[in-house]
C-alpha cells in the first residue's frame, strides 16, 4: 500500500499515531500569524483559534506552528479582512457577517436573521453548496476559508429596560451585529458596531441601552449582567453563526497537499469543538445569571414578525441589487426552506415534547 492510500484509508490521526508519516515529517518548517477578531479573555470563541493552532502543531510534530493574536494586537478587530487579503498575516479567525459594510454577502457564510441554524449551516457548508459559493465569493479578497466553530443559536442580548413591543425599540442604541442592526433600523433603532472588548464600558457609561454578543457563558464573563438586567431570547439574526479560517490564498496555495490536509482537519476539528463547549457551558452560566437577579424576557410576536417582514424586505432588495448575493442566496434560501420542511418532522417535534417534560 503507498503512502497517500495509507493516508486515506487509516486517516492522518491514525497514521500520526502510529509513527509512521514520512512525508508529514519531511515537510519544510512554516511559520504563520493568526489574527483573532476576539479579545483573550474569552476561552470559548478566542480560544477556538488556540486549538486549531495546537492541532496543526501537533499533527505536524512541530513542524508547522501558527501564532495566535488576539484582536487589537496585530491590527483593529474589524481589520482582518483586509489583513489576510494584503498578506500582513497568513490568516484570521473571526465572525463574517462583520464586513457586511464591504458585501452584505459576507453574512451568509456566517449568519443572517431568520437563517439556518448549526447543524443546517454544516450541511450547507460541507454537503450542500455552501463552500464553493463562499470561496468563489472570497476570492476577489485573496482569500481561502474554512469553517471555524458555530456558537449555535445566540441570546438576544441585554437591555437596560424592558422590550414589550415594536414601540419600545425607538431610539434604542443597541450594539449587534451589522445586517440585524438594518432589519431593525426601520423601527428606530440606532445599531452600533463596537468589538467584544469595549462592550462592557459602553453600555455601563450608557453609550449604549442594550446589546447582544453570545450567550450566557461569554455574556457572564463579560459581566453584562452588573449594568442590565432584562436578558433577552432568541437571537433571531443569530441562529447558527458560523465563524471562519480566513487564510491568504497564496499562503496556502504555498503549502503541500499534506499541510493542506492537516489544516482542514484541524479546522473541521475546532468547528465541532466550539459548539460543544457554548453547549455544555451555557446551561450552567444561565443557572447563574437567573440565580443572580438576571430576568429573562422573550421577545414579542409583533417584535419577531416585525423583524422577520423587514428581513424579507431587505433579501428581496438584495436581490435586485447584488450579483454577488443574489448568486448565494438562492442557494441558501432553497437549502434553507428544505431544511426546515424537514426539521419539523424530527428535531423540532422531538425537541419541543423534550423541552415540556420534567426530568
């Protein structure tokens, strides 16, 4: 059996394991920096870059090492697209639908409201068509991408004061992310786009009334908590948020077929790891929260119809001014409509009678 069959029939884990990948192991050393878009003090969503850094390393012998930088360190949290596309680093980690102001098509390899959740953004990605269309879209930004952890459905953030209705959004100065920010601006909302590091003292100087970031586990950390007390549900711009890999394209078309593979599997291995954290994490931290004095509030039927009518406005627009997103989304909305016709059978039967019981 030669080496490449080897490879694939026992898997890299494997062939590592066993001591035995020569041509891992004679692989020129390689060097790259990772620029985060998230501040270090967030185990979770940070500290997904750490573990897909350490797998490389690992499934390399030490051969291929990746620094990770949190954001703010090597460039502005919001400047790593532009970082990877000019080759200042080899590679980002962060949140796609942040550059919405460069293409709102960016969102969809990452979130937009009313969209799929994690495990219908998976199979869009990795079955459907979701990674040709993402990688042919990020292309003008010299740019390669791999999926790189899902937070799964997200909160709807913190308010100083209480969302009743339509009526209570006016005026609101709220922090979320920039395509909801425009589903919501319709109803006198002033989004504000500000990085996870500086969240805290906005909305405890009262620069903002209210904002979203994760869940309980990244929010408690963040002490949102101290200076809000309503908690909102659900995240509906949110509900499967996919962040990404953002590697330089020529940095890894540089790299060999075996360090090709190492870094896709490394991926892939952090993009499941992230979600199993924020799952087992956040039912304790909402414990915690709840057990502290936070109150919990779901929005208003006429708070999500209002903002599921603008959504659709905004898609409709979308396609009639966007090439680019227009080419996506058909795709999406399509794998999105089927997704749900069938979700409602299984997962959303099964889980509504789970979440009605008392165990």
């Amino acid at each position: 059996m030669d080496r490449r069959s080897l490879i694939k029939n026992a898997g890299m884990a494997g062939v590592l394991a066993a001591g035995i990948a020569p041509a891992v192991h004679a692989q020129a050393a390689v060097r790259w920096r990772l620029a985060s878009s998230f501040p270090k003090s967030l185990d979770t969503i940070y500290g997904t870059a750490e573990t897909f850094a350490k797998s490389v390393s690992d499934m390399t012998g030490g051969k291929f090492q990746i620094s990770v930088h949190a954001g703010g360190e090597l460039m502005p949290a919001f400047g790593v697209v532009d970082g990877v596309q000019n080759a200042s680093v080899e590679m980002a980690h962060t949140a796609p639908y942040y550059f919405y102001g460069k293409d709102p098509t960016f969102c969809l390899g990452c979130a937009v409201p009313f969209g799929l959740n994690t495990r219908q953004m998976n199979a869009w990605m990795y079955e459907g068509n979701g990674l040709k269309l993402m990688r042919d879209f990020y292309a003008k930004y010299n740019i390669y991408n791999l999926p790189g952890g899902n937070t799964g459905a997200q909160m709807g953030g913190w308010f100083r004061k209480e969302i009743k209705s339509v009526a209570d959004l006016k005026g609101l100065k709220f922090r979320t992310n920039p395509f909801a920010g425009r589903v919501l601006e319709p109803f006198g909302v002033i989004p504000q786009s500000i990085p996870g590091a500086d969240l805290y003292p906005a909305l405890e100087k009262g620069t903002l009334d209210a904002l979203e970031w994760v869940g309980p586990y990244d929010d408690q950390k963040l002490g949102f908590n101290k200076v809000a007390q309503y908690y909102y549900y659900p995240g509906w711009w949110e509900g499967g948020p996919q962040l990404d890999f953002y590697i330089n394209t020529k940095a890894w078309e540089g790299l060999s077929a075996e360090y090709k593979a190492i870094v896709s599997a490394a991926a892939a291995q952090a993009n499941v790891g992230m979600t199993a954290k924020y799952d087992a994490r956040n039912p304790v931290a909402l414990k915690q929260l709840v057990g502290s004095g936070t109150k919990l509030r779901p929005f208003s039927k006429d708070v999500m119809d209002a903002a599921f009518k603008s959504a659709q406005q905004i898609y409709a627009d979308l396609n009639n001014t966007n090439p680019e997103w227009k080419k996506v989304y058909g795709d999406y909305a399509k794998f999105l409509a089927d997704q749900n016709a069938w979700f409602r059978f299984t997962e959303g039967t099964f889980d509504r009678f789970m979440q009605a019981q008392k165990l």
